[in-house]
C-alpha cells in the first residue's frame, strides 16, 4: 500500500524516507496502476495442483518436438550470426512474408512493407497507445474487453468508455451514440478497440453488417480502429468474415495480429499494419520500446513458414480446440445450474459465463481454489467494476478431462452459493441441473420465477 | 548470529504478500549476520526444517496454516523456536469470532455482533433470525468472514437487501460468518512490539468510497499517516487498549491491532488482532516501528531476539 507523507508529529517524515524515497519518485500514471486483492488471487491459481481453466493458453504441447528441434537446429547451423544479431526495428523482410500469407488465409491482403514487427500483439497495444493518447484522453473498448489491454490503458492514463456487446458483437447502434455524446462534451476518442473474432472474453463475433457500419462510422469521423484478430484462424464452424482492415473504409484501421495463438506465444512475435503516419510513429516508440523484436524467433518463423506446414498445424490446432470447446459445452450443460447463461462461441479460446447477480466472481474464485480450480472473474475485463457476476473459461489450454472436472467444480461451488442464497432469501433453490429442464405447467409462471428453459437460456448469450 | 529459517508463501489466499514479506525479512536477518534459510511452505516442510535444523524460524506466513496455529503447532512438535504467538493465542486470534468473545468476556470494547455458520442457515433457519439482527446492529452492516485475514470477501450491507450476497460472498472464505456494527470514524493500527505499543498508524481513504473495500484495500486508494494525529490522550487510550488486547488474547513478539475511533463519541472499538501482520516495503507494523526510530532491520532483530525462550 502506498504510503505518503505523514502530517508531522513526533517522529517526523526523515525516520520514513526509506519508505517514501520511492513514493516520491513514481510517475502520477503509476496511482492508476492497480495491484488488487485480486491480483493475489490470480497468483495463487498458478499452483500445478490447481485446473486452471483461467489462462489464455494455446496447447503448445501439440507442436511437434522434434519439427522445433530440427528447425533451431538448421537455423544455428546456417544462420547464427544473423540470429544473435540485433534485426531492424520493423522486422525482418522473411517475416513479413510470413505475415503477409497469414493475413492472405484470412483474406486480408497487405503488403510487407506496410508491417512492423512486434514483441507479442501485447506490444501493438501498448505502442498504439504510446502513440495516440495523452492523459485522460478517451478509448472506446468493448464491454468486457480483452483483460490484458485493461493495465495498458491504465498506464496511459486513458478514460475508457465500454460499449455493450451482444450475440453479434459490439452494440454500433451505442457506439455511435457514445459517439454523439462525446461530440457534444467535446471530447474526441483516440481510438476504438475491438476483438471482432471470437472476442476475449466474450467468444462473441462481431456480425458482417456491424463490421462495416463500423467501419464506415470511423471513416465519417476519421476515428482509428484498433482491430485485435488473434483467433481469426481458430473457426471451428462457420463461415470466415472479413477483418475490418480488409473492408471498404478499412484505411482507418490499426490490424493487430499475432503468432501467438497459430504458433506460439513464447516466441513473443506479433505484428501490425497501419495507416502510414501512424505506423511511422509507433516504429519510433518501438525503437524506445525494446529496438527490435528477438531476432532468433523472427528467424525461426520465418524458417517454420518456408517449411510450408504452418496451415496444416494449424488445422490441427482447430480440430483439437473445437473438441474440447464442445467438452466444456457439455460439461456447463452438466454441472451450471439454470440460472446461469453462457457464450457458444464459434472459434478462438473463450467461453464467457454469466451467474446470477447475487455471486461475485472474485469471491467465488476463491471458493474455487479451496476446490483447486480457477477462471478468470468478469471484473478484470472492466475499468468500471462491472462484471462482478461473470467469469472467463478458457478450453484451449487443457485437455477434455481437466475441463470436464474443471467445469465440475465451478458448477459445485456455484451450486453451493446458489443454494445458500436461496435459504438466506426464502427463494427455493434451484436443485435441478441445467439438462432435465422441468416443462413449467404454466409459462406465466415461468417468467415470474425467472426460470428460462433450456432453449431459451440458449439463446441467451453475452451482454 | 544463529540460523534462522524463514516460512513464507504456503497455499493461503495471501501467499503474494507472505513472499513479499518473506523476503525483505531474509534480506534483513541476512545483514544482521544470521544464516539464513528461506522456506516457501509446502509438502515438504517438516522434511526441510528438519534438513535446516535452524536455531529459529521466523513465521513470515499470513492466512490460513500461517496464523491460525497450525504451522506454530508444527514447530512445537518439532522443537523449534519461533516468532510472534503461539498455538493458542494464534487460534485465538485467526478466529474474529472467538477473538471478539474474549474481548467482550473481559470487558473490552468490540463492536456488537453476531456470527454463523453455513449450517446454522441451511439447517436451523438462521435466516429467520436475519430481520432481527439487522434492528439491533442498524445499517449498515458489516460482514466478514470469521478467519480471512486480508480484506477479501468483506462487505459493507447498506440494506436488508444487500445482505444474503454479503454472507455468500463471506462464506466464500470461511466456514463462519460475522455480522457486525458498522462503527463510523476513523481507522486505527496499534502495533505491539515485545510489551510496548508503537506509534499509532491511521488509514485514510483518498476517495469518498467508503463502503467500497476492495477500493480502500486497493493501492493508491488508500493512504496511511503515522503517527495518527489524535492528541496525547487519545493515543495513549488507544495504544494502552491495544497492549490489554495483545496481552488478553496471550499474544508474543509482535502483533498488530486494529481499533475504530468513533465519530462523535470518540469511543475505541477493537475489530481485531493480526498474529503475524505484513513486512513488506508499504506494510503498516514496519512503519509504525521506523516512526519509532526502529529501523527494519532493528525490528526484525528484536522479532528474533524475542522468539528464543529466555530460560530455554
């Protein structure tokens, strides 16, 4: 906890310098630097006896030992010097090849040249904002929004306004009236941050005819768009959308892309396009930031695309995710009681679920650890304190039976809270399960009790 | 010069400040000249304090397994000295409930309230009884969990509507729940060194959020003054009621107690005792203790020099 200086008294402020030495000297962005209860709470989830279904993890025991072994070791043997060697600060001509292909598979076309190397998709957000936003400038971001991006905005001191999301992604129809409004309080948002695809935390997906009304809003208002795509080759059903860049109007947008979720992310290599001044700017923040990214990994990609197998991994990758994406499906079905609604996300890692009101994710998180389980509590995707009743599941990062017995336990502490709550109130608990939903003899009575049917909660996504 | 082994971590929902506190602790006894082990709690701690065979162990351990005795009855078994309380006043302490029982007992004031367990509810209608309790103790209400130690899962009830989630979110925590008077006033930290009261720290919310803990307990938010500017008198009530408590409860070493100063009646109210309060950098004890021209190392010199049995 922070300490400041004292107001006088015996004792006085020199016997605390050694405390206040350092609290002197932090920047004023570092007060919006939180360190929570929750933090230490995240920490603790990390414990090998715990099922983690709160990471973002990709499975990266899925890529082949020995293809890593003989790509590094090719690449020591004829490119060592090159690889412990600093790169250039946009990164190296291979790799923007190897870029330029990834975003052809999702249909995007872009030209090397227009690409800057990063270090992880982490490091576009951080530059995008290093370039655009002064303190208390505004960010548009959707509600919940990515957990990691919440820090980045933090430390640039930006005003977030969160937009609503439902089954098709953002609510534009809000975005544009958030819009007017800060219009009208004369305030301009540097940019507006969205995960179109497969949306961390959501797992919604922001529909065709909102991409481009979205599109066409940041073109009439000349607004940037920070499109976040780290999951779009991760469809396991469905047909592709195009990425806002890709779009009619699409020069307005910042594309974030990483190897992270198609490769691996400990690699730390990322990447974006953007319109010219911009990128210009976000290369000398990145010449601040770090130089270059790590020349080694830039090389080992660029040697694993050559090898022309990254789209066959890849599929690989989706089979595998879709699977267990189904496993923790069913397992919700099985173990979540009715009152509780989820997302049915087709592609990338996330699972968003929604409890009632009454439970609090952050405590219930630690209910959960008592049982060796985790997720990741709504809140960390809000700057508001919203959230308090949703969590985050991942699927990606375990295998079937962890998610199944994951998804078990958080359904027996959820089960236990709504139960205790249905005594405290005089409610009577809901002691059926989610799957043998009792027809209600009389619908009108079903709505009192606010006890949705099966297919009903199923349509119930995200909001 | 001894060898002293340093338990910090372990599995409690506070093991990231038990570390934090943990290894500022080391690197003090290691500059005081001692032969330092540090030990993160788990599995195999009986085997490596028997490997370490130290002279000493500091408890560096906050929550669960740290304070509430069980490690200390480890080390008993064992036969090692160690910091701070023993089992009993540990067990004492770790439980809120049985802690304000003892103080009421003696006639020390505690804010009134009631607690209960899960089963009370599910299976003696507790919740019955809920009406009743909210006319006496008046809104708001706050509920806590019996034996967490940080400030998670504590809530401020504004209403009888707010009140079932705050005992599910407390329950989240502990098998037993507190519901207490809300004593509006100021928030006070009497720490206790050997058999002396230290300066006294206040904690001042920087924001009008009052009934939003996690905000208090957040950094930045919350900012702490010492020593608190309360006059003569009052300090000295505070920390003569803090040093009953330590005393009361059987506590040793060092120990920290948290008292409300009421608005208005300027009447001292004791929440609780924490056996093994934090170390770190920004923790309340070390300050109070430099506000008294005792350094950390100082400090922790004399955690150590009072865990050795004088007569051992």
């Amino acid at each position: 906890m922070r300490v400041t200086p004292t107001r006088g008294g015996p004792g006085g402020l020199s016997q605390r310098r050694d405390l206040e030495r350092y609290a002197a000297l932090f920047a004023s962005r570092t007060s919006v630097m939180k360190s929570s209860a929750m933090r230490d709470l995240m920490a603790i989830t990390e414990r090998p006896e715990v099922i983690s279904l709160a990471g973002g993890l990709p499975d990266t025991s899925t890529f082949p030992a020995e293809s890593l072994a003989a790509l590094l070791s090719k690449l020591a043997a004829t490119d060592s010097a090159r690889a412990l060697q600093y790169a250039p600060t946009e990164g190296m001509a291979a790799v923007g090849e190897a870029i330029a292909r990834v975003m052809a598979a999702e249909g995007t076309e872009v030209d090397p040249e227009d690409v800057l190397v990063t270090t992880g998709g982490q490091q576009v957000i951080d530059l995008v904002c290093k370039t655009l936003v002064d303190p208390g400038d505004v960010i548009v971001a959707e509600a919940p929004t990515y957990p990691g991006a919440v820090p980045a905005f933090s430390a640039y001191q930006a005003d977030v306004v969160q937009i609503a999301m439902d089954d098709d992604g953002m609510r534009v129809d809000e975005l544009e009236e958030t819009l007017g409004r800060l219009d009208r309080e004369g305030r301009r948002p540097k940019f507006i941050y969205t995960i179109p695809t497969f949306q961390n935390p959501a797992g919604v997906t922001m529909s065709l005819p909102r991409r481009q009304r979205l599109v066409q809003v940041a073109h009439e208002r000349e607004l940037l768009v920070l499109e976040d795509n780290p999951y779009g080759l991760l469809r396991y059903e469905g047909d592709p959308l195009p990425t806002l860049r890709s779009l009619d109007g699409g020069e307005f947008v910042i594309y974030l892309g990483t190897f992270s979720k198609i490769l691996s992310p400990g690699i730390r290599l990322g990447w974006t396009v953007a319109p010219g001044p911009v990128l210009e700017k976000m290369n000398l923040g990145k010449q601040a930031s770090d130089l270059c990214s790590s020349s080694l990994s830039q090389l080992f990609v660029a040697a694993y695309f050559a090898e022309g197998r990254w789209e066959d991994y890849i599929a690989s990758l989706r089979e595998l995710y879709r699977r267990r994406r189904d496993t923790m499906l069913d397992a919700l079905a099985e173990h979540l009681p009715r009152e509780a609604a989820w997302t049915r996300p087709s592609g990338g890692l996330f699972i968003w679920a929604t409890l009632p009101d009454y439970i609090d994710t952050t405590d219930l998180l630690a209910l959960g650890l008592s049982r060796n389980v985790a997720f990741v509590p709504g809140r960390a995707a809000y700057l508001d304190g919203r959230g308090g009743s949703s969590m985050r599941l991942n699927f990606s990062g375990v295998d079937d039976d962890a998610i199944r017995e994951g998804v078990r336990r958080i359904g027996e502490v959820v089960r236990e809270q709504v139960e205790l709550y249905g005594t405290l109130t005089g409610a009577a608990p809901s002691r059926e399960q989610a799957e043998p939903a009792p027809t209600p003899p009389d619908p009108e009575l079903a709505n009192v009790l606010q006890l949705p049917d099966r297919a009903e909660r199923d349509e119930r996504r995200a909001r | 010069m001894s060898s002293v082994a340093v338990l910090k971590g372990g599995r409690s929902l506070e093991r990231q400040v038990s570390l934090r506190s943990g290894a500022r602790v080391e690197n003090a006894l290691a500059r005081l000249g001692h032969e330092v082990v540090g030990i993160d709690v788990g599995h195999d701690l009986v085997a490596r304090l028997r490997a370490a065979a130290p002279d000493v162990a500091f408890v560096a351990l906050h929550g669960r397994d740290g304070e509430d005795g069980i490690v200390q009855e480890l080390l008993e078994a064992l036969g090692i000295p160690y910091t701070a309380s023993g089992v009993s006043a540990c067990m004492r302490c770790s439980d809120k409930v049985v802690a304000k029982h003892a103080m009421r007992d003696a006639g020390i004031p505690t804010p009134d309230f009631y607690a209960f367990t899960e089963t009370a509810f599910k299976e003696l209608g507790a919740a019955d009884a809920l009406g009743a309790i909210e006319d006496r103790l008046r809104f708001p209400i706050v509920v806590k969990p019996a034996d967490q130690g940080s400030a998670l899962g504590i809530r401020f009830a504004a209403s009888a509507a707010d009140v079932p989630a705050a005992i599910v979110a407390a329950f989240s925590y502990s098998e037993k729940v507190l519901l207490e008077r809300h004593v509006h006033g100021r928030e006070l930290a009497v720490s206790i060194l050997g058999d002396e009261a230290l300066p006294i720290v206040e904690a001042l919310p920087r924001e009008e959020d009052f009934y939003d803990f996690s905000a208090r307990y957040t950094i930045g938010r919350t900012e702490f003054v010492c020593p608190a500017e309360l006059g003569d008198e009052l300090s000295a009530r505070a920390q003569a009621m803090a040093l009953e408590v330590f005393r009361l409860l059987g506590c040793r070493g060092f120990a920290r107690v948290d008292l409300m100063l009421e608005d208005g009646s300027d009447e001292l109210y004791v929440l609780e005792t924490n056996v093994i309060p934090g170390l770190t950098e920004t923790s309340l004890l070390p300050q109070a203790a430099e506000t008294a021209g005792i350094s950390f190392d100082e400090l922790i010199g004399r955690i150590v020099e009072l865990a050795v049995p004088a007569a051992a």
